[in-house]
C-alpha cells in the first residue's frame, strides 16, 4: 500500500513541475510579447518622422533648385552694378558708342591693360575714352563668367548634398528591412521554442502515465 501511494506522489510531483515551468514560460512570452509591441510601435514614429524629413528635404531641393533658375535669368538678363556710381553711369554712356569690333592687337592691349588696371598700375584718369571701354567690357565679361561659375558650383554643391541625404534615407530604409528580419526570426524562434516545450510537456506527461500504469499493474 505505501509503494502504491509514494508512486502516486511523484507522478504527481512530475506533472506539476513541468506546469510550473509552462506557466512562467507562458509569462515570460507575455512581457516579451508587449515589449514587442512598445518596440514596434516606437520604430513606426521613428519611421514616420524619417518620412517628413525627406519631404521636406526634397521641397528645400526642389525651392533651391527654382532660386538658382531664377538667379540664372537674372544674371542673363540685368546688367551688373559697379562699386562706383560715377564709373557706373560713365560705363552706360560709353556703351551707347559704336565700337564693338576689336583686332587681335586690341584685345593683346585691353588684356594688359586690364591686368596693370587689376594691379593697381594705371589710374582711371589716365585711361582713354576706347580703353575705357573695353577695360569696362572685359571687366563686365569676368565678372558674368565669375557668377555662373559660382552659380553652378552652388547648385551642384546643393545637387550632391541632397544625393548624401537620399543615401541616408536608403541605409535608413536597409537598416530597417534588417531590424524586421531580426524581429520575425526572434519571433520564429520562440514560436519553435514554444512548440518544442509543448513536445517535452506532452513526453513527460505520457512517460508519467505509463510509469503510472506501470506501477499499479505491477502493484496489483
């Protein structure tokens, strides 16, 4: 009679335990389960924000791009202002004079007469009325030159800058497709972990059954 009922107590002490161990299992997945949940849910603001950044980044590209057209049109169309108001208007009255067709000789003199004017060498004073004129139209010519170049080293300093941008945003996007590839294979993971432990729960319940079978037809 007492080997009947101390082999009673332990299948039952065997199939408590392994219900201990499934109820702290099933807690342990249920905190794990809301911090998932908290997880997601910060990632998918984080996303979200990302989004309006890049919105507005390419409204910003889009802004700039216009400005520069604009300042493009402006530079072809206006006539560039002097330091000077009197050599400013001088230079409106000289351009009304015809005399637009310069030699080679011409253009070797206006050259030097433009680097000694440049150098500080030749005072304004002393200059003729025809050098005067085509120091001013040399000048004029630079000084276009000088704001396209500008212009366009601006514009593709903003070109690249917004290309740095779109990388981010791609490695964010990489980085992300990477996170979620971690979560389902974690998520996976447990859901085999948790089949395996119904498995072990299953084995150990029929081993104490048969041990208990056993038992009792061998006390009977």
């Amino acid at each position: 009679m007492s080997s009947s009922t101390s082999s009673r107590y332990r299948e039952s002490a065997a199939v408590t335990a392994p219900t201990k161990v499934h109820d702290q299992h099933s807690t342990s997945f249920a905190e794990e389960h809301a911090l998932d949940a908290i997880a997601k849910e910060a990632e998918l603001r984080l996303q979200n924000q990302r989004e309006q950044n890049r919105e507005a980044r390419q409204l910003r590209h889009k802004e700039l791009e216009k400005k520069a057209r604009d300042d493009d049109g402006g530079d072809s169309t206006s006539t560039p202002v002097t330091p000077s108001t009197p050599m400013s208007s001088s230079r409106s009255r000289i351009m009304n004079i015809d005399g637009t067709n310069n030699n080679a000789m011409g253009a070797t003199t206006n050259s030097l007469l433009l680097q000694k004017f440049l150098n500080g060498d030749t005072d304004l004073r002393s200059i003729e009325q025809r050098d005067l004129r085509r120091l001013l139209s040399e000048l004029e010519t630079k000084y276009k030159t000088s704001m396209i170049a500008n212009s366009s080293m601006y514009n593709e300093k903003q070109a690249l800058r917004y290309q740095v941008d779109t990388f981010k945003d791609i490695l964010d996007e990489h980085y992300e497709t990477l996170n979620q590839a971690k979560r389902q294979l974690k998520e996976k993971s447990k859901v085999t972990n948790i089949f395996i432990l119904i498995l072990n729960l299953h084995f150990l319940e029929s081993r104490s059954l048969v041990s208990f079978y056993s038992n009792n037809y061998i006390y009977i």
